[in-house]
C-alpha cells in the first residue's frame, strides 16, 4: 500500500520522478530496494554512519528515487523526520505567504502557547490573524501584547460573542495568503509543521488541502492520546482518495480530520466557501465535505500538531455527557450536513462514491440518480429524509422509474414513513 501511495504522489508531483524500483519486472526485487532505501532513512536518523546514506542522497539527486518516496517512508517510519527532511530538502524553495486563522475565546490559560508555536515555526512568512471573540478574561490583553511584539501578529477584537463560524470566518475574509492554517487557542504545532506542509502543497498543486497525524494532549500538557484512543485512531488516518473519503464519512456520520492540522489553498477556501453559520459543533465535518468533493486531499503522517482536550465536564464541545441540548444540536447538524452534501453531489460524482451503495446497478440518468439519493439518504436518516422523497415523488420520471426499476411503489413509500 505505501508503494502504491507512493507513485500515485510522484505522478501528481511537479517533479514527475518515478523510483527506479517501479521498472523492475519482480516483486521481490522492488520490494528489496523499498527495504533498502526504508533501512538507509532509519540509519540517518540515529546519526548511524553507513555508506549507503550518501548513496541514496546520489540517488534522490539524480531522479532514481523520489523525494515523495523518502516523504512517505520516513513519516510513517520515524518519531522525527526533520533530520531527513533536512537532508533532502535543501534547495532554495519560494515561500509563499501562509495566514494563520485563530479564533480565541476565553483562552489566557493556554493562547500565549499556541501563539508561540506558531510564532516559532520554521517557515518565517507568516501572518497570524487573531480573532478575540469578545474574551472576558485576559486572553485580549494577551494577543495583543503579541501584535506589539511581533508585526507578523494582527488582532481583529469582537465587540460580541458570536460563536466560532463568525469569529473564524471574518479571519478567513481578511486572510491574503496563498495558504490558510487553522489553529485552536489552545492547540499546538510542532516547529516545522506549516514547513513540511507547504512543502508538500507545493510539489502537488492539485491536493488542495493538506493535514498531519495529531498526539491529543491533555489539560496540564500531558500526552493522552491512550485515554481518547478512537478520536486518535480517526485523526491519525491513512491516505485514500477523496472519493473513498467521501464515502467514508458520509456513510460512517464521522469527521476523521483534525482542524487545527489543516492547511489550505485560499483558492480552494473561496471555491468552496467558509464556516457556516448556521452550525457550531460540526461545522469542521461541513467544510471538509465540501472540498473533498472539489479538490484531492492529503495527510501528512507524522504527528505534527497537538490537540488539546479536557478532563473536565462539558469543557469540549464533543463532550454530550449529560447534555441533552448538544445532543440534539449534534443530532441536528449531522443530519442537515450528510442530506446536504448527498443533494449537493453531481451525478457523476455520486455514482463515483457509491457505487457500491447502488440499488440499480445501471443507474445512469439523473432522475435515476435521484432515485438513489433518496434511498441512500433512508438508510443514512431514515424518516428524516421522508422531504426529499416527498418532493421526489412529484415528479413522473422518478415515479416510473421507482415502480419500473426498483418495483417501489407509493404505497411502498407510504408504508416505509411508517417507520420511526
């Protein structure tokens, strides 16, 4: 699999390298050189001598091996990946600018370490948009001591609390980077983060977003990714298609990618649009929808950023223990994005998805399609997604189709909203 990932990278790289082993007529003998060049990185971070480390740097000079091959295998096999990337990423490189959007809201326990992680990142041409969202405590007093102290900071100052999609998208409206980086007020990046990410962006201009792997950090700063094991497990995801992506989300209700790791091309952020307002605990999962189903995605992984967790009751705002209003918000928001995000889907884009998924294997024309919304929208909602069948059933295509194809009649569907 890490093969196959492999040149599906270098084939979207502006480099268009391929590795050597891609033209060897056996498998052992293209496995051996993976293993070969895998067992040189490891000898190179542990500051082992061995002749072979010049040998693979000769290699990655003269195209024989990709750098992607060295990205991915040095991620997936190493703690720390900054002394290989340093090695092979020495060239002078064009630094476009990154906006780096946080919103603060009651935060002066932990805003001033987040400020310095991304202050302190490797990659210097940054600016760092923070949006106070009317703080009753110092977290104000704070970023701005920042924006005196650094001219790469500015503040925009509330003067209401209006919640996260407000406060983050008027920093994504004043935002004139190339890049957008997101970044909780309690969060934290590993110094050479938003590096290796435009890094990488850069070298595959058609990936519009670009994640990393997350360590879940705790209230006092302690590492408890053992104690949030499936939210670990989620954020720190293999690479797929969007289109297995999509899938994945949609038909599992759940949100694998970590905000605050996120990286994206503004290009795409204004294609797809920002936050909606509407939303408050899922309003990540919506945006992620929409530009996978626009542009290819990527992550990173090697756990460049830390999320942070609390202990206490209610202090997340996934927590639901005992909160019957945020279940039901929860509740709410889920089903409106997935509908959304099924109706909003092209034909072609659809039967691409869920292909599997279909109940009429031929469906082609689009009042099939919507034919296949509606049943997938059933099996994902049930009784909720009773108006799209609804304002499906007037009209005759669908209702021909449905009794021809399907032998789903109206009594059918009477019966079916039956059902709680």
């Amino acid at each position: 699999m890490n093969l196959i990932e492999i040149y599906s990278l270098e084939k979207m790289s502006t480099e268009k390298v391929h590795c050597k082993w891609f033209e060897m007529n056996h498998w052992k003998e293209m496995y051996q050189s993976y293993r070969n060049m895998r067992w040189t990185l490891l000898r190179m971070a542990y500051a082992r001598e061995d002749s072979r480390i010049s040998e693979l740097e000769k290699a990655v000079a003269a195209g024989e091996i990709s750098k992607d091959a060295i990205r991915k295998t040095a991620g997936i096999s190493l703690n720390d990946t900054s002394g290989v990337f340093g090695c092979f990423w020495k060239e002078k490189k064009e630094m476009p600018l990154v906006s780096v959007v946080m919103s603060v809201y009651n935060g002066e326990k932990f805003v001033a370490e987040t400020i310095e992680s991304v202050l302190n990142q490797t990659y210097s041409n940054i600016e760092v948009i923070i949006v106070d969202d009317c703080s009753k405590d110092g977290s104000r007093q704070i970023i701005e001591k920042y924006q005196k102290k650094d001219r790469r900071v500015r503040t925009i100052l509330m003067d209401r609390n209006s919640n996260v999609c407000v406060a983050c998208n008027r920093a994504f409206a004043n935002a004139t980077g190339k890049y957008v980086a997101v970044i909780g007020h309690d969060d934290i990046w590993g110094a050479d983060k938003i590096e290796k990410q435009i890094t990488f962006l850069e070298e595959h201009p058609d990936v519009g977003i670009c994640f990393t792997w997350i360590e879940v950090l705790g209230e006092n700063g302690v590492l408890i990714s053992k104690e949030y094991e499936q939210l670990y497990h989620m954020m720190n995801a293999d690479n797929y298609t969007a289109e297995n992506w999509l899938r994945r989300m949609i038909l599992n209700k759940s949100n694998w990618a970590c905000a605050p790791s996120a990286c994206i091309r503004r290009s795409v952020l204004e294609e797809t649009g920002y936050y909606r307002y509407g939303l408050v605990q899922l309003q990540d999962f919506d945006l992620w929808l929409r530009i996978l189903n626009y542009t290819s995605v990527y992550v990173l992984q090697e756990k460049l950023t830390w999320y942070r967790q609390f202990g206490r009751k209610g202090a997340n705002l996934s927590d639901l223990t005992g909160d019957k209003g945020k279940e039901n918000r929860l509740y709410h928001e889920c089903w409106w994005i997935i509908s959304n995000a099924v109706e909003q889907m092209s034909d072609e884009k659809f039967l691409e998805v869920f292909s599997e998924e279909l109940h009429w294997k031929e469906a082609l024309s689009h009042e099939a399609v919507v034919c296949e919304k509606a049943f997938l929208l059933w099996r994902l909602g049930g009784s909720l997604a009773a108006p799209y069948f609804i304002d499906m059933l007037e009209k005759k295509e669908c209702r021909e189709i449905l009794e021809q194809k399907y032998q789903f009649t109206l009594n059918d569907f009477y019966a079916l909203n039956r059902q709680a």
